[in-house]
C-alpha cells in the first residue's frame, strides 16, 4: 500500500480520535496534585458532549462514505459459497468441500486470453504489486514513466521474489536479495551492483500487458503466442465521463468455463435469481416466505459474434421488479453483458432515469481451480454514488448465490440437457476456441491446498 493510501485510511479515524479528545477534555484540566476521584468526575461532565461529538462525526463520515466514496468489497476465498455446520470454521468447511468435492472431466484449466490482475488506481508510480495468476507467480510495478511492466517474480539469479521488498529503480525493479535490476520493458539486467559486467542472458521474463479502462491485464497463451486480438476502450471511462464508483472481489472454488456459462444458462435466471436481493445468498433460505414479497423478473437471450470478433459473445437482459405483485419500472434495466475473451465481460447499464455505466466483470485464474472474479463499476459522473452504489450491491448479492453453485457443483462434459438449454451447447462450443492443444490440464483431482 502507497504512502497516499495509508493517509487516506487513517484520515477519518484519526479525525474522530482528535474531535473524541477535544470535546471530552475537562474544562479545566486537573493538576498532578489533584486525587483520582476529582479527575474522574470532572472528565464524566464532559462525557455527554463527547458522544455527542463523537457520534455526530460519526454520523458525517457515514454520509460522506454514502455519498462519495467507492463501495469496495473484497471477500476471502472462504467467505461466499459454503454452509457451515457444526461449529467448523469456515476455513475449514471451505478446505473439506474442496478436497471431497467430485469434479468431473474438465477442460483444460487456463485458456489462452487476457486477463485482469489490478485495478490502475491501486498501483501508483514506484508501487510494487505480488499477483498469481495461471498457477504463475507475478511481479508487477508501475515505472517512474508512469507505466505498468508485469515480469516473472522469481530473481534467476538465486530465486528471490522481485515483489517481496523490491523496489522500483527508475523503469526497473531491483531485487531484494542482492540488488540486481532489472528492465520492466524486455526483462534485461541493467545493473549488478558487484559485477564489472552483465552478462547478456541475464534477464526476467516478461508478459505481454495492458493498461485500459482503468485496469491493467496480462495475457496468457499457453504456446507462448502474441495477443490475438485487443481488449475494446470503454472511451466514457477514458474520457471521465464515467467514473470509479466501486469494485467486489470473490473467489470461486470451480472450474473457469463454470462461470461465464451462466450467460447461456438462461432457465437458470428465473429459478436462482428471481427471489428479491433482500432474502440475501444463502440458497437455504431465499425462497422463504416472508421476502415474496419482492420479486426480480428476467428476460435474456444470448449469442456469439462473428468475424471479426468471433472471439466476443452477447447477453442481452431485460430485468424488471415486482413489489407486492406492482410493477415497479423505475427499476427496470436494459443490460447488455458482452463477454470478450474467456475472462473479461462488460455489463453496460442504460437507463433513462437512472443514468449509464458499466460494470468490469474480471474472470482470472490464481490456480487451476480458482478464480479471482472482480466486478469494477463505473458510472455517470453526474449521477449520485449511492445509485452506482446501489446496483453494484444488487449484483454482488445475486453473483454470490451463484458462487454457492459453482463451489459446491461437478462439471459434467456431457449434460443432460432439455431443448430449452440449447444454449449452453452453443456457448461450450464458442468457448473451446480459447484452448489449444498444449492447454493445462488438471493434473491431480485432489487439491491439498488450505486457505
């Protein structure tokens, strides 16, 4: 975290610290010969002004949250989309349905595409970031040219991990270990402190990267191949006339393809995602009678594009809300969720009332069967950051009843299918063309790995 980044955290706590102290202070402050009973009395006299001050900066740094700053939720892998019983942690619980849990003959594990590793604001000039992603340790850090550069994390000198306590020398990151710098744009050493010379071999690999839409991703072919096509420019976010009102971050415990197949799951909407957002993610209990009163209503059809964006799909969705059986069009929203690649989906709203925006949906693999799937919204500038707010909350809660699915579900190659999922043979053929034949595969069917 940036020296910027921990100011801002500690703004408003250490502003209610000094506000706490000021008015709960004595008016006149007892001497050091003064008994203990004294200074406890006169400091309870001052105490009604104190909560009250206290609870009033309170009350102002709750509505300055509400009203400009992001909504950011970021759950732990072991937070969403697991039942706890019997007293288990949910460390625990998380860890046992991973390792019992039958998976089923999946596709290889890591198709080739772009995909999201951070969010641009959250790497300033000089910062250093750790990230995994493809099973595949990361470094990545912003130069003093203001650019983002994504480098292997492993020092090939004797192994140090170049984001643990390396620093940013100009465009290069140096090595904690012995100082070794290397280039951010190729990978070259530039510089051993104790060397007369370099020697040429000397240098990290790179991986192709991007910084767009506020976002910087890294692409992955498993054949080592160049980008095949380009991640679109969203030119509302690059013009500011949308901006950053908040992101989610969860980890899903399945299968990639698991999870953009949903946009083919069409039956699925009505059935897991009809009960109002108000009777929350635990599927034990959304469909209990006391929230039927709320209701989402869902129309959506999907389809793939062709060349040449054969490599983008569509989702159009009409979502509706019904309170007390009265329709509510206010609420309505026109959703065009275009997938681009194995991993990355734009979720553009339009509403007359209620403004544009979009939401950044980010599918990354950290291991073969994790994935880091965030959801960034930016909005009209122009419109209050409670409605932006608002919908990203709204479809953080329906995202994670599916999580609860996807953590728990086998993949079948081979589904039993009605004619009313057509659909989903249609999106697994799309989606195979992000594997090759040199692919990852799971190797192992057992994954040890604890949180």
């Amino acid at each position: 975290m940036s020296p910027n980044q921990y100011i801002k955290r500690l703004a408003a706590p250490t502003a209610l610290a000094v506000f706490a102290l000021l008015f709960m202070q004595p008016e006149e402050p007892p001497s050091s010969f003064v008994d203990t009973s004294t200074w406890r009395d006169t400091l309870l006299q001052g105490t009604p002004v104190g909560i009250i001050a206290c609870v009033s900066l309170f009350l102002l740094v709750s509505a300055y949250k509400l009203l400009f700053s992001p909504l950011e939720l970021l759950k732990a892998p072991d937070d969403v989309g697991y039942i706890v019983e019997d007293g288990r942690s949910k460390a625990r619980t998380a860890n046992d349905v991973r390792r019992r849990r039958t998976m089923g003959d999946l596709p290889p594990v890591y198709p080739n595409g772009w995909y999201r590793v951070l969010d641009s604001h959250t790497l300033e000039r000089g910062d250093v970031r750790d990230v995994t992603m493809v099973g595949v340790k990361l470094v990545v850090f912003r130069g003093e040219d203001g650019k983002a550069y994504v480098l292997d994390a492993y020092c090939p000198h004797l192994g140090a991990n170049l984001a643990a306590g390396g620093r940013v020398m100009g465009n290069c990151i140096e090595c904690p270990f012995h100082g070794w710098q290397f280039r951010g744009n190729d990978g070259k050493c530039e510089r051993i402190p104790y060397a007369e010379k370099v020697p040429d071999f000397a240098k990290v690999d790179t991986w192709p990267s991007c910084e767009v839409n506020g976002q910087i991703l890294v692409w992955f072919h498993c054949d080592g191949e160049d980008p095949q096509y380009t991640v679109p420019e969203q030119e509302e976010i690059t013009k500011g006339q949308w901006v950053y009102r908040g992101r989610t971050e969860h980890f899903v415990s399945a299968h990639i393809q698991d999870i953009p197949e949903n946009a083919a799951d069409l039956s699925h909407l009505t059935h897991l995602h009809t009960p109002g957002i108000v009777s929350g993610v635990d599927l034990r209990y959304t469909n209990s009678k006391a929230w039927q009163f709320v209701r989402h209503d869902w129309k959506a059809q999907w389809a793939p594009e062709f060349f040449p964006n054969s490599h983008c799909s569509q989702m159009l969705v009409k979502h509706s809300l019904y309170v007390f059986g009265c329709h509510w069009p206010v609420l309505d929203l026109h959703v065009v969720a275009r997938q681009v690649g194995p991993g990355l989906v734009f979720l553009q709203f339009d509403h007359s009332f209620l403004g544009s925006g979009v939401i950044l949906q980010g599918v990354t693999p950290v291991e073969p069967l994790l994935q880091c799937v965030s959801h960034t919204i930016f909005y009209q500038s122009n419109i209050p950051a409670p409605v932006p707010k608002f919908i990203l909350k709204g479809e953080s809660i329906q995202f994670e009843r599916d999580v609860m699915i996807w953590n728990n579900k086998k993949y079948i190659s081979k589904p039993l299918l009605v004619k009313e999922d057509s659909a989903i043979q249609k999106h697994r053929r799309w989606y195979s063309q992000f594997y090759s034949e040199n692919s990852p595969r799971l190797q192992y069917q057992r994954d040890t790995l604890d949180f």
